[in-house]
C-alpha cells in the first residue's frame, strides 16, 4: 500500500496531517528554508514545523550531533540516569535565558513543559487556579487544555479539573474595549486594569491564584503582537497580587522574534518560562526554566518522564543552541521582519485588514473587503492554493483567518522574496476573485 494510502486509511482521525490538502505530499528531504516531495518538487518553507525549524532542514551541525550520540549507543538512558549532553543542554540554555531563572527541568513536548510548568506553581504556591488570555494556546494535554482558550480544542474534552479564568489579551484588531487598533496604550491600561481590580477584589470569583500564563506573542491565537508595556505591566500586576507569572516561550524562543525570547524585548524576567520548538529545531524537547526557590521545592522525581532529558534530543539541542548564537540568529530575524514588513507596506491588498508581526513571525489578518469580518475560507484557499505553487504557509488566529509567515531563520533573501513573490501571486488571483466567492 502506498504511504499516502496507509496514513488515509488507518491514522487517527485526530491526526492534522491533511489539514491543508486532502492528498498532502509526503516530504522525504529538507535542506535550509526548503523541502522536497516523494515527485522531487521542492518547496519553500514559511511554516518552520510551527516554528520548530529555526536553524533550518538538514542543519550539518545538527546532523553530526545527533549521529555522534548514536554511535555512543547510549541514546536513551532514562528519568534514573543522566548523561553529558543532559547537563550540556542545561547549561547552554541558561545562557541564553533571562538573567534570574537558573535551574531547568527537560520534558518531552511544550504541551508537556505547560504540565511542569503548573505543577511547579502549583506546589510552590500550595494555590489551585490560574489565569491565561483570550487566544492563548499552551497545548493540548490535558492540564494545558485548561489554560488554552481555544473553544474547539477544549469543548469536547470538558470538564477540565484545572480551574482556569480567562482574560482579554490586548489584540488591538479584535478588542473587547471597542478601541481603535492605534489606541495602544489605553488597551493596555484597560487590560491590565481589568486583571488588576479582579485579582484585588474578593468578590470577583476568582479563587486564589497561583500563576498567570502568558505568550509574549500568541502564535496559534493569530501572532498577535501585543503593545509594548503590555508583559511589563504584567509583571507589575502579578508582582503586586502575589501572583508567579509563567511566560510560554514556546513559540518566541530561541531568536524568533528578533531577541532569544519575546520577554527580552522589555526585559522582563518572569517566575517561570516554558520552551519547545526552536530549543532543538528537530528532536522533541522542551522544557521549564525558572526561579531556585520554585525549581527547587518538589520531593526528587515528583515529576519525571521516561524521556526526560533524552540523549539524542539533548545533542541535538546543543547543536542547534550553538548554532543559533554563531549566526546571532535575533539579529537575522530582525533582518527577516525588515523584509516581511517592508513587503507588507508595499503590496496592500483589500483582503488583509492588519499585517502585523516581530522578527520571523508575521501574520496577515485576512478580512472581507471593506469590514473586519474574518474571512476563514479564504485563509484556506490561500493556504492551499499556496502548497500547489511550491509555498508552504502557516495559518492560525482564532478565527482561523490568520495567514503566518514563519520561516526558518536561515532562509536567504532570495528565499524570501521568491516565498514573498509566489504569495503576491495568489493573493492577486483570490482578491481578483472575491466578488464571486464572498
């Protein structure tokens, strides 16, 4: 049976795999910003994995890291043993982090590092709640469920045991305040302000709080930039209430936005931080980062995995970590916002009604013309059609008509501009189209 025909016939339905295409292509190699089908087609990448790719397809440092450690046999030695590269991780991801946070706890999955993440608030604070945003995402397991927003990744999985409340994020497109989208700081005073007085007030249902979640971008909610001082207004809050902040850098991290982690850019150092992804652009491994005091307070193996710390996942890490720093992988994202955002002023296009991102992550909000009403289907089409024309594009928002731009951070400029170029082309076919297709 072909591998096409044995995925459609017996994966789980739950699976994602032909969310763009019925008849997905198969990808066999991948080298830097690009990928080629099982036909030799190959494909330019403005999708990273959702943003795992960061230091590219086929990275050689990478690839001899992982092949040394497999040639040592020791490639999984569990929760009970460690080995160097464990500890190699740990060090070089201290590094990296915020100044403050100095102890680390690997996991498998971001989803997983959202668990760790509440365990360890949770056990240090000896309170139950939390809080998170409208539009967050934080995973799909069971204890992250409750803190993603997400009404079709939640609903059917209810009841949720971790008590969560939810609070608008400040999405100066689709505020709850009826702002203009350029009244920035008075949608974060009003944000901010809202989490302020129900955090101080006894009778605002809330029971006692143990942390507040929060992307410093939110990537799945529709790469919604906040205004600035909104994080640094957070901690303030949390600050003031008691509260330990836990910043999800699973998206943001490891030089996407431009900084290594989205809570550089106003230095803010949060109680704990969880990251994914781009740690080792290939392997899964994730992790929590965080305070001594909290780090430090569970019984030994409260909380451990039998794939904790993998060895070939932990060389892989290193290698993508060192790889990032040699090339100043924020300073390249930098450089890849300049081009996205300079594409997004000269080619306007009555469908997107916001362009909108930092460093390696951009969005276009999709609209139909003339209103603000998400335009869902033509994110679809768009998304697909692009997959035909050899441009593999992300799509998220929450109301799925957030078109992303999230490319590997060592795409080329002619990377870029032929990904920008083949996306101008659809763009102009479906606007041409639109009357017929409202």
């Amino acid at each position: 049976m072909h591998e096409a025909d044995v995925l459609k016939a017996h994966e789980s339905s739950g699976a994602a795999n032909r969310g763009i295409a019925d008849d997905p292509p198969l990808f066999t190699r991948g080298q830097g910003a690009r990928l080629w089908d099982t036909t030799g087609r190959d494909y330019i990448d403005f999708c990273s994995g959702s943003a795992v790719t960061n230091a590219g397809y086929g990275n050689p440092a990478i690839v001899e890291a992982v092949i040394g450690q497999m040639q040592t046999g020791a490639y999984h030695v569990g929760a009970l043993l460690a080995t160097p590269a464990k500890a190699h991780v740990i060090e070089r991801v201290l590094e990296l982090s915020p100044r403050g946070l100095n102890r680390v706890h690997l996991t498998a999955t971001g989803g997983e590092g959202t668990e760790a993440a509440l365990k360890i608030a949770r056990f240090h604070t000896k309170r139950q709640s939390v809080i998170a945003f409208w539009g967050a995402f934080h995973g799909r397991t069971m204890g992250a469920l409750a803190l993603t927003a997400h009404r079709g990744s939640r609903d059917p999985f209810f009841p949720l045991t971790i008590g969560t409340a939810h609070f608008p994020y400040p999405y100066a497109y689709r505020n709850p305040f009826g702002l203009a989208p350029t009244d920035e700081a008075r949608l974060v005073e009003l944000s901010l302000g809202l989490l302020d007085a129900a955090l101080g007030d006894p009778a605002s249902g809330l029971s006692p709080t143990a942390a507040v979640f929060v992307e410093p971008i939110q990537g799945v909610g529709g790469i919604v930039v906040p205004p600035k001082g909104f994080l640094r207004g957070l901690r303030d809050v949390c600050d003031r209430h008691g509260v330990l902040l836990v910043v999800d850098e699973c998206f943001c991290g490891f030089g996407r936005t431009g900084t290594w982690f989205g809570c550089d850019h106003e230095d803010v150092l949060p109680d704990l931080m969880v990251i994914s992804k781009g740690l080792s652009g290939a392997f899964p491994i994730a992790g929590v980062v965080g305070r001594e005091e909290l780090m430090s307070a569970m019984p030994q193996g409260l909380q451990s995995t039998s794939f904790e710390g993998n060895p070939v996942a932990c060389a892989a890490a290193v290698a993508s970590m060192d790889y990032l720093k040699a090339i100043d992988a924020p300073r390249r994202a930098r450089a890849i916002g300049d081009r996205f955002a300079a594409w997004a002023t000269n080619h306007r296009h009555e469908v997107i009604g916001e362009s909108r991102g930092m460093g390696a992550l951009w969005g276009l909000e999709l609209v139909h013309p003339g209103t603000t009403e998400p335009w869902q289907e033509l994110a679809r089409r768009i998304q697909r059609d692009a997959l035909a024309q050899g441009l593999v594009l992300y799509r998220s928002g929450s109301h799925g008509n957030v078109i992303g731009l999230v490319p590997p951070l060592v795409a080329d400029n002619d990377e870029l501009d032929a990904g920008l170029e083949r996306l101008e082309e659809i763009l102009v076919r479906v606007e041409s189209k639109s009357n017929a297709i409202q």
